[in-house]
C-alpha cells in the first residue's frame, strides 16, 4: 500500500505542477504539506465541486481518488499509534477495516489482543480466523475458528468458514461434519446468518462436501434443489 501511494504521490506531484500553471490555488498540494482535518475538507470539496460541475473532470476524480488514500493511511497510522487506548469496540473495528483492506498481519496482531483480554469473545476469533484463511495459513485458520465455536456454540458462520478451511486442507470429512453440525445451529444465533454469510455459497459448499464424502444419494438431491434456484452458476463447471 505505501508503494502504491508513493507512486501516487509522484503522479499527483505532476497533476499539481500543471494545476499551478492555470491557477493559484492547490489544495492538494495544501493538503499534503499539512495533512489535517481542514485541509482535507477544503481539498475535497475543491475537487468535488469540479466533479459537480462535470462530471468527465477526470483530473478531479483522481485528485479524489488519491486524497481518500492518503487520507485513509493517515487514519490507519492514528488508529495504529493509539491501540492500546481504544476501547474493544474500536479495536475490533479497526482490525476488522484492517481485514477489510486485506492487511491481514496488521488485523491478526489486533485479534490477538482481543483474544488475550477477552478469550471468551467468539467474533474477534471468527475473524481472526478469516485472516488467517486468507493469508492461506490454514492451521492457524482452524485453530482460531475452532475457539471462536467453543467462545459461542450457536456462531454459525463460524461453523461454515471453518468447513471452508477444512475442506481446502483436504479434510473432507470433518468439514462435512462441521457444516452439518453448524446447520443444528441457523437462524439461533445472535447474528443474522443472511447477513454474514451468502447461503448460495453455503448451499454449493455444502453440494462439494457431500460428492466428497460420496453420499451420493444426498448429493443427487442438493444437487437438484440448486439447479432450480441457481441453474446458470459458474459453479456447475466444476461440479459433474
């Protein structure tokens, strides 16, 4: 990411030098030699005043697009100075944004505190986990998984990522197993599963598991009940 911006930077060290050509005003170039609240504001409403006024102003969309990155490390680099203050919420939330921008080492040390000060807590294990499966370190995924359903036994996404990772580790049948057992627990839980995870993508892990496990007959069927709700998935490919 810092790469990114600092090639960024050059890029709109360029656009800056020929906006000062035709005008006196820079508020990028403001911004970025005081990087503040208010010089942010005034840059952005600089640049999306343009942008209103045309909308093909494609040197204000990349002004924009550069000042909401800048931004954004700015705000990373507070949230990361100041950790150790923020209450668990923010914590959680933080690392979640950090997950979110695919900084998977940065979001796991957050985890991590959380999971130290409050072990019984299932969400920071659940992503943790996620973390982890993303950066394709997948005993640790199952490992953080696994605690974040012993913090809270009805944590159905949890359930379904964890099938996720022990299907890629080739554990087939303990993934089918995790997944059924977390299907005992759907629409109980706290958190409404909708929300957390797509059931289309629940119902094709789920058709994998059960050809992995070769029962057949209940593969037959899941197999059917998919092809009415979802017969032109890219999905079918790699399913006979």
């Amino acid at each position: 990411m810092k790469k990114i911006i600092v090639c960024g930077m050059l890029i709109c060290a360029t656009f800056t030098m020929l906006h000062a050509q035709h005008s006196e005003s820079n508020p990028f170039q403001d911004y970025n030699a005081d990087q503040n609240a208010t010089t942010f504001e005034n840059a952005f409403k600089h640049y999306s005043a343009q942008l209103a006024e045309n909308e093909d102003e494609d040197n204000a969309r990349l002004m924009l697009s550069y000042l909401y990155l800048v931004e954004l490390e700015r705000m990373l680099e507070q949230f990361k100075t100041r950790v150790d203050s923020l209450t668990p919420k923010f914590q959680f939330q933080y690392a979640n944004l950090l997950l979110e921008l695919r900084k998977y080492d940065e979001s796991i040390e957050i985890y991590d505190i959380l999971n130290t000060n409050y072990p019984n807590w299932s969400c920071p294990w659940r992503h943790k986990g996620e973390a982890y499966f993303k950066s394709d370190d997948l005993v640790h995924a199952e490992t953080a998984l696994q605690k974040s359903i012993v913090a809270r036994i009805e944590h159905y996404d949890a359930y379904v990522m964890l099938a996720e990772v022990q299907e890629a580790m080739g554990k087939n049948d303990e993934a089918l197993a995790t997944l059924e057992t977390g299907f005992t627990y759907k629409g109980k839980d706290i958190e409404d599963p909708d929300e957390e995870v797509d059931d289309l993508d629940v119902q094709f892990l789920y058709l994998r598991l059960l050809k992995a496990n070769d029962r057949q007959n209940e593969f037959e069927q899941q197999k059917k009940k998919l092809k009415k709700v979802a017969p032109s998935d890219e999905r079918w490919k790699e399913i006979k």
